[in-house]
C-alpha cells in the first residue's frame, strides 16, 4: 500500500470515530513505524528549561538569528517577557496583558525551541475533540515515546485556556516565584493556531517532557501558553523529529545556576501547568 493510502486510512478512521478518537492500533501502527523511522529536520533549541526554572531569564540570540535555525515553534523573551510562538516564518510576542504583537528581529530570548516543520501526517477533524483526546490520536501513530513530534493544529476552539508569564526585573525571582501572580486567559469560540511539541520523556530538564503547546488568535489578538483546550472542528498535522541540536549559553547566571536541583520534575510540571 502506498504511503498515502496509509494516511488516508487512519485520517478516515479518525474522522469516523466519536469524541474518542481511537486511532485503532491494527491501522495505525505499522504506518506509525514507518512515519517514524524517517523523521526528518532537527530541533534547534537554546538553553535549558532547568536554567529558565532557575531564573536565567536573559540569552544573547536574536529573533533574526532564531529564524535562521528554524521558522516553527516557542519559547520565551528576556525578561521572561511573554510567550514566543513561531509558525508560517513569523513570530509573535504574547504578553502578559493579554496582547499579542510581531516581535521584532532585534529582540532576544533566553529559551526557545524551533525547526523547519515538515508534518507527515495530516488528519481532520468535524466534530469536537479534547486536548487529551488528539494527544492520544498523536502518541498512537508515532512508533516509540522516545521520538519527537512538531504538531500543529489550526481551527476553531469550543474554549482554550492560557497563561503568560510576566515579565521579570532583577534581581530575578526562580520561575515559580516568578509566575505565581501570572495573568491566565479563557478564550471562547475563537480560530486560531496552536504550535508545539511532543518530547521525551528523558528531556525532563533539558526541555519539557510530554506536550509543550503555545497558540496565537487568527486575528493575532491574543493567546499564551496553552494550558487546556477542546478543539471544534479543523486540522491537526504532525511529523516525527530525530535530530536535536542544543545551543548551552556561557554567561554567568547560567555558570552559577543550578541545573540539577532535586525538585526539578515538580518545578517543571507546576511551571507548565
């Protein structure tokens, strides 16, 4: 069978199936083996999620430079200023007020995770599903949990909930301080994009471990870091990632910071939510 008539099938199935979405494993596993066995690109990554949880909150890489590694995917400003979200060749700067605006090429972060995103499968969807639900729909078409997976999910969304983390001044608080007055956003029957990542589960620290999803309006109005969401009706696409290429800064507060400390798990996971 051709590889798109693989697709087609588990799409077809999907689609047919109610809220529950369970890509039946008989159809979905052996494309999922292919799909995986030939990931292409690389993450490009700067920093560590155990340094921002420490509090480093400044990196020297422009939003210009990011670009050069990458077009799709998230992360955060200096300061801890907002969310980043990348897709279509743009940035957005989500803000802690609500807002969202281009950020400008000048701009520096000191996290983010990007790649040139090329999806192997695209599935649609007419009825509601839950963020578990398409979650699911991912992790039973992908090969191994020990692979990576860009997705990216444009549609209309029966409700989605968000936070954006303030931005910071020295001295600097440790991310969990750092977000406890943290604004949180309940968007409803609003389009729009929602950009993340599947990662490891061994990447605990070095990234985040499990989903990490930001979304943006259609309108470019508002959104965050996705915290829930139940989309109504539109398109998912996803590919599988098997290259990662981390950048480690060598300034001080990164040298000095701890990047092992014993909660970091916890920390993480109460970070996002």
């Amino acid at each position: 069978m051709r590889e798109g008539s693989q697709f087609a099938l588990v799409e077809e199935y999907c689609m047919n199936q109610n809220q529950e979405c369970a890509c039946a494993q008989h159809l979905a596993q052996g494309f999922a083996r292919q799909s995986a066995s030939v990931g292409e690109g690389e993450i490009y990554q700067i920093s560590l999620m155990s340094a921002l949880i420490g509090g480093v909150y400044e990196g020297d890489v422009t939003i210009a430079e990011l670009l050069r590694h990458g077009d799709f995917g998230l992360g955060t400003f200096n300061h801890l200023d907002g969310e980043l979200i990348a897709f279509d060749r743009e940035i957005h700067q989500l803000r802690a007020d609500g807002s969202a605006r281009p950020a400008s090429p000048d701009q520096k972060t000191p996290f983010a995770v990007v790649t040139f995103f090329t999806p192997s499968v695209t599935q649609h969807f007419d009825r509601p599903i839950s963020k578990a639900q398409l979650h699911q729909c991912i992790d039973e078409q992908v090969a191994s949990p020990n692979l990576f997976c860009a997705l990216r999910v444009d549609g209309e969304f029966n409700h989605l909930e968000t936070r954006t983390v303030p931005r910071q001044q020295r001295p600097y608080k440790p991310m969990l301080e750092a977000i406890e007055a943290q604004p949180t956003f309940a968007f409803r029957r609003r389009r729009g994009t929602l950009v993340g990542f599947r990662s490891p589960d061994y990447m605990q620290g070095i990234g985040v471990a499990g989903y990490h999803e930001h979304f943006v309006t259609d309108d470019r109005s508002g959104g965050g870091h996705v915290l829930d969401y139940q989309l109504d009706h539109g398109r998912l696409q996803f590919g599988v990632i098997t290259r990662l290429n981390l950048q480690l800064p060598h300034d001080a507060d990164f040298l000095r910071t701890n990047l092992c400390p014993e909660d970091l798990d916890r920390a993480i996971r109460s970070a996002e939510g």
